[in-house]
C-alpha cells in the first residue's frame, strides 16, 4: 500500500485512483469495505480515516482519533472499528457528527488484526504485542 489507492473496475478492466494522497508523503496502511459494499475505510500512516464511496471515487468524510497509524479496521453495520500502531482500538459511528464513540486498550503493541464473531457479539483483537484479546462489542 502507498499513498494512493486503486479500485480495479472488473467489468471494463480498467484500474481507477480512488484516493491520492501523494501531496502528503502519508501511506495508506489499512483498508475496509463497509457491509453495504458503498464504502471504503482506508487508514493511513498520519493517524487518519477516509471514508471513500466506491461508485464515484468522492471522500465522503475523513476524521482521526489515534496517537498512531491505523493498522487494522473492520466493521459492525454503521460502527467502524480501528486498530493503531500505538494498541489502541476505536469505534467510530459514521453515522454521526461526532463519531467516537468508545476506546479500549488492551495491546501494549500495534494492532495486526480485528475481527467480529459470526454475530457480532464479541471482537478479537490481534496484536504485535503476541495477544490475542476477546471483547464484547459496544456495537449496535
């Protein structure tokens, strides 16, 4: 990953930037698609989120919240979950203004890896730190 991110349209062949961040010298250091299939998360080595609607290439929000690179990310419906090179996890409700809506700390490394169960319930938790943490989900 760099600093810009491509989307390979599979029907037409063709290889689009999404999002460039070449300005910045930041590297793209994660990535997730929202459940719907309409949304890209990519984290990024400056600490921040993008929000990127995958039909038009548009930003749709971008917001930060960790001390370091957002290392890993998965989703819960609206509630994105991040994980950063400093251990800590955050839960972001996109659909609101202010979207943090919890942290947890648990890893005294980066965080490789998130995960939810089948149904939600419990998130697990990767780390550098050679852990493997269960947590119940704040989630909707």
């Amino acid at each position: 990953l760099d600093t810009e991110v491509y989307l390979m349209d599979s029907v037409k062949g063709g290889i689009n930037v999404l999002l460039d961040r070449s300005e910045t010298f930041y590297h793209c250091t994660s990535v997730s698609v929202s459940p719907d299939g309409y949304t890209l998360a990519c984290g990024f080595s400056d600490n921040k989120i993008y929000l990127v609607d995958l039909a038009t290439a548009t930003v749709l929000r971008k917001f930060e919240g960790h001390s370091g690179r957002v290392a890993a990310m998965c989703w819960n419906r609206q509630l994105l979950v991040t994980g950063s090179s400093s251990g800590s996890i955050m839960f972001s409700d996109i659909s609101i203004r202010d979207h943090h809506v919890s942290t947890l700390a648990g890893h005294t490394q980066e965080i490789t890896s998130l995960n939810y169960s089948c149904g939600k319930k419990y998130l697990a938790s990767g780390g550098n730190d050679n852990l493997v943490q269960i947590w119940q989900s704040p989630g909707p």
